[in-house]
C-alpha cells in the first residue's frame, strides 16, 4: 500500500472559499447577456443585431489568415509532429517570421494587434492542422505574459517584454503545483522580498510551454512582513534565470507535440519592477486574464468541429453499407446531423463572444466561461460520434491506415487531443462551480449574509429585509414575457421560423431562474454543496447561450446573404436537438440520484465495497499519489529545450 503524501496544506474548505471569492471579480459595469439569461431576462437587445468587426479590422485579419493557411499548408506537419512528439524549430522559426507570436499584441510593441475574433479564427485554423501548435500559440498569448501584462502591467514593462513576445520569446503561465489544482489557497511556491528584488523557491507543475519558454509568469506567495502586504503575487521570471530547472518533460495521452514539463524554483532571484500589479493580486490577475483567454480552447473546438464535419461527410458519402451511403442510415445520419448543427452553434458562440469582447462594450465573463465549458463538452462528443462513424478506421492511427494503403486519417489522435480540452483552463466541474458562482451573483448580493452562519442576527435582519425588497420586484417578472406571444421575435421567421426557438429562450429563462431561486430557497447555506443542481443549472444556461448565439448567428449570415437558409436550417437543427437536452436537464434538477449517490461514495472511501475490486491485476507502479514538491535545489539534469537551441 502507497503511503499517504505528508507535509499536506491544512486550508479549511472556508479560507480556500475566501481565497477563491476574494479574488474573482466583485462587480458588475457592464450589461452582461448570460447573466441576465440567468436571472431570467432574455435580453436578446445586447446580442441582436449580431456585433460587427469594422473593415480594417477585418481587413487585417484576413490578411494574416491567408499568410497562415499557406504557411500551415506548407510547412506543418501534422503527422510528424505526432510521430516526433515536438513541434519542428523550423515550424516554431516560421511561426515567429509570420509574426504569429505577436497576434494580439498591440503594432506599437511589434505585434500584429489582431481583434479577438480574427485572432480565434487564427486559432482554429492552426489547431485543425496541429492542436499542439494551436496550444503553443494560445498558451503563449491568452494566458502568458502577453495577456496579464496588457491589463495589468506598467508601461515599462510593456515596453521592455511585449516586443519580445511578439517577434522571439515563447512565454508561459506557472500557477499549478504538485498539490495545488483548482485550490489556490494552498500554493505554496512563495516569494520572498530581499531589498530591490524577491526570492523564488517551489515547484511548479503543468507547466504549458514551460520547457521551451523564454519568459515565464509565475504565481507566487509573498509573506505578509512590515512594508509588505503579502499574498498571492504575479511576476515576470526569466526562464533562464540561475536557480530554475525543467526537471521532466510531460508525456500525456494526446497533445504529443506540447512541451509540458515541471519546473522548480531554487532561490531564484527576480527584480521588483517585474512584479505584476501589487501584492497580492496574482489570483485576480490570472482569474480576469482568463477571462478572454478562456475563448482560446472553444476556438480550437470549433476547428475540430469543422473537421469532424468534413471528415464525415466525405466518408460517409464514400462507405456504402446495405447497399446505400453510409450516410443515409438513420443511425448514422443523427450523428452527422448532430456534427452539423453543433460545429454551426460552436462557432456562433464563438463569433458573438469574440466580437462582444473586441467592442467591449459587455461584461463576457460568463460568456466566455460558457464557450469554454460548452465548446470542450461539445467537441469532445462530436469527435467520439465521428470515431464511431468511421468504425475501425476510426480506432485505427492515421499511421497504419496509411502503411496499409488508405487514406490517413487522424480519427483517434483527434479524440485524444480533444481530451484534454475538458480539464485545460478550469474542468469542467469547476467551470460549472465558477459559473453557478457568477450566476447567483445577484442573489448573494442581496440574500448572502441571510444563509451564511457566520453572520449575526442584526446581520441576517438587515439582509432579510434587502431580500424582501429584491424578491418583491423581481419574482412576478419570472411569471410571464414575451415568449408566451406567438408574434414575439417575428424578424426570425424566413422559411424557417427561428422564432419559436426565441420564445421558447425566454420562457426557459425564466423558468432556470425560478428554478434557482427555489433551489436557494429549499437548500440555504448548503446550496455549494449541491454541486449536481448547480452543474445542471449552468448547462441549461449554455444551452440556452448557444441557442441564443445560432439564431442571431442565421440572421445576421441572412441579412448579408452568406448562406442564409442553410444556416437557418442549421440553427433549427440545433435548437431542436438543444431542447430536448434542456428538457432532461430539468428533469433531472428534482429526479436524481444525487442523494444516493453521496452514500455509495461515503461507502466506496470507508472501504465497505473492497470486496468488488477482487478479482484483478492493477498495473500501476508503486510511487506517491503526489510527488514531493519540497522547496531546495534541483538534483535533476535540466531538461529545458528553446527552440533554436
């Protein structure tokens, strides 16, 4: 038996809570569509008409669009880059050359400045030739040095890092620890203040393009000292600095061409101007780069979609099974038909999320959150339904189909790669905590100190009566809107009629946010316990976003006629499909096994069911469940690799 891992953080489940509310976002300036979705107000006014790029923006996109498409054409090999498992120098040299490193990085520090939109499409586009290069790029810009220091960095730090980001230097961002996932309170690399400079030391795991970075951003705890507020910290750190080891590189089950490693930190000394923002504002630093950068993985998502798309068509055209096109079978017509309408939804979400960031004109944090968590779900069951679709050939590599004479398609890789998309960037069950989180926002506001028990009776009066006043107002709106017109949302009707879909938007809208409300109402305090009703809630919310997205998506393709009755044929496919996955996530808010559930897991962790495990060989090596991440110098062969070198 493995011993248990020692030296373990003792956080309370309450200080991680304060850590994590501390750190998130605490108001609301700007009108956001998902969170009034959420509270049960189809504001269709802040997505319709669609938001539109302005012609230089587009004009500049396009423009870098085609460089690239040639480029990837030319010069990526995707197969290599699987076989090799690492991106070639040369293809790194020539992403560097097209000034790809600097997509969102504003002219005046050497960067091309792309929109949020047309940087996404750059994404989509190179991750449907080699998701490890898409994630070399993304983890470079949407989460890297790039992204914090635009927000939040000085200018002199603007001037001295984003030229080289944008033309030379690969950054990446270093927040997980051996022990440290989701939890930040428990971080334990710290960061010491010594004079003009701080002190690094720990271990940094998971480290997405940590082994090839130049540059890297690193999440530190300062200890609270005279003259030091202390806290979580952000920082700039030369990856070359003396005191910093790659000490493995990550192999996982997808993704082959990442370079992932672990990296540790021994009396690494880093200057005080590289310092992000103050103490203290490391955790909100990451959490509001994150985001826009969230938008990076659904970009990729909706690349494969549009891959699985093509990849079925084509074969299930090809492949006659019982003397008609594969295609034609019903069994297998639901899933192309399924392909088909999500990769069109994918990418409506993606569109409007990209452009409402570009014009800023919206809060999109929930939105972007939905894209993530809605993109990685989605894409994943799009590339196992295309798996199936190609039966054997789908579980076969691309590699043996080739050696064997057919065509090489890279099914199964496309499913491995896609995996990781469900954990990258916030699981999707913290996705689903984040966005409950954020959904019940308004709620809290006024009710929060009514259900938490740490509060006194004056305080729980006061929020009693502020309660009162809010429900007052806002319940009766829950109980009719226009969905229950049958001429509401009339401009969506053309051949196909999109307004049903609308309607139906509004009327689940309000019947979610009643929903919640009963739920806070029945379960109090306990309501964050009740993560399988949050998680439902907020997948009902994306559902309804996506469904929201298709349609304004179809009339804008309309107005502009780019394909206009197909895409509303799309929408209508989507939405169709969407309800009824709506329908049995209600049904599923009240029937479940959710009570059950938490007695044979109670059962599993007492050990009364060991009995069920006879029987087997487990092939795992013996080890640590959690590898020792104590501070002190390296005693591994530094495995740091840029490119070039």
């Amino acid at each position: 038996m493995t011993a248990p891992t020692e030296n373990r953080s003792t956080v309370t489940e309450r200080e991680a809570r304060q850590v994590a509310e501390a750190a998130r976002e605490q108001d609301w300036h700007k009108p956001s569509f998902a969170k009034e979705l959420f509270l049960g107000r189809f504001r269709l006014d802040l997505v319709h008409p669609h938001p539109m790029p302005g012609e230089e923006s587009v004009r500049r996109g396009e423009e870098f669009l085609a460089k690239l498409r040639a480029f990837c054409e030319a010069e990526v090999d995707s197969a290599r880059i699987e076989r090799e498992a690492r991106i070639p120098d040369e293809v790194v040299a020539g992403l560097k050359e097209l000034g790809a490193l600097g997509m969102k990085i504003d002219p005046k520090y050497g960067g091309l400045g792309l929109s949020q939109l047309y940087y996404n499409k750059a994404l989509a586009l190179v991750g449907s030739v080699s998701p490890a290069v898409g994630a070399l790029l993304s983890a470079h810009q949407s989460i890297g040095v790039p992204q914090p220091l635009k927000m939040f960095g000085t200018e002199e730090q603007k001037e001295a890092f984003l030229p080289r980001c944008a033309r030379s230097d690969i950054s990446a961002f270093l927040l997980t620890e051996p022990d440290v996932g989701s939890d930040p309170a428990r971080l334990a690399t710290t960061a010491v203040p010594d004079g003009d400079e701080y002190v690094l030391d720990g271990v940094k795991l998971w480290t997405t393009n940590g082994v090839v970075a130049d540059l890297l951003v690193v999440m530190a705890r300062v200890p609270k000292s005279e003259g030091h507020k202390g806290g979580i910290t952000a920082f700039v750190v030369e990856a070359g600095s003396e005191g910093i080891t790659v000490e493995h590189r990550n192999v996982f089950m997808g993704l082959r061409g990442i370079e992932n490693g672990v990296t540790r930190f021994h009396r690494v000394r880093v200057p005080a101007g590289h310092r992000i923002g103050p103490e203290g504002a490391g955790l909100k630093i990451a959490l509001t780069t994150l985001n826009t950068g969230r938008l990076s993985l659904p970009a990729m998502c909706a690349g494969a979609g549009k891959w699985c798309l093509k990849i079925a068509r084509e074969w299930s055209a090809e492949r006659e099974q019982w003397g008609k096109p594969l295609a034609l079978h019903e069994a297998v017509g639901a899933k192309i038909s399924f392909i088909a309408a999500t990769t069109f939804a994918l990418e409506a979400v993606l569109d409007l999320s990209s452009q409402m960031a570009d014009e800023d004109r919206n809060d999109i944090r929930i939105e972007a959150a939905l894209a993530k968590l809605y993109g990685s779900e989605m894409a994943w069951r799009m590339a196992d339904e295309l798996v199936q679709i190609r039966g054997g050939r789908g579980y076969e590599t691309a590699e043996s189909l080739k050696a064997r004479g057919e065509r090489a398609v890279p099914a199964e890789q496309m499913l491995r790669d896609l995996r990781i998309n469900r954990i990258f960037e916030g699981s999707t069950e913290i996705m689903h905590l984040l966005i409950a989180r954020e959904a019940v926002d308004a709620h809290l506001s006024v009710a929060g100190d009514l259900i938490d028990p740490a509060k006194s009776l004056s305080d729980k009066a006061k929020a009693g009566a502020q309660a009162g006043v809010f429900y007052a107002k806002w319940l009766p709106k829950l109980v009719a809107g226009p969905g229950q017109l049958p001429g509401s949302y009339g401009e969506f009707r053309h051949g196909v009629d999109l307004s049903t879909h609308l309607r139906y938007i509004e009327r689940t809208s309000r019947r979610l946010a009643r929903a919640t409300f009963y739920g806070m109402s029945r379960w109090q305090g306990r309501m964050e316990t009740k993560q399988g009703f949050l998680g439902r809630i907020v997948d009902i919310g994306a559902e309804l976003f996506a469904m929201s997205a298709a349609c304004v998506r179809a009339e804008r393709l309309r107005t502009r006629d780019e394909h206009g009755r197909e895409a509303y044929q799309l929408a209508d496919a989507f939405c169709r499909q969407a309800r009824i996955r709506v329908e049995e996530l209600f049904g599923r808010l009240w029937t479940n096994t959710d009570d059950l559930d938490r007695k044979v897991v109670k059962g599993v962790l007492g050990g009364a069911y060991t009995w069920l495990e006879e029987g087997i060989v487990d092939p795992s090596q013996d080890g640590p469940w959690i590898a020792d991440a104590t501070p002190g110098p390296s005693t591994r062969e530094n495995a740091r690799r840029p490119y070039g070198d």
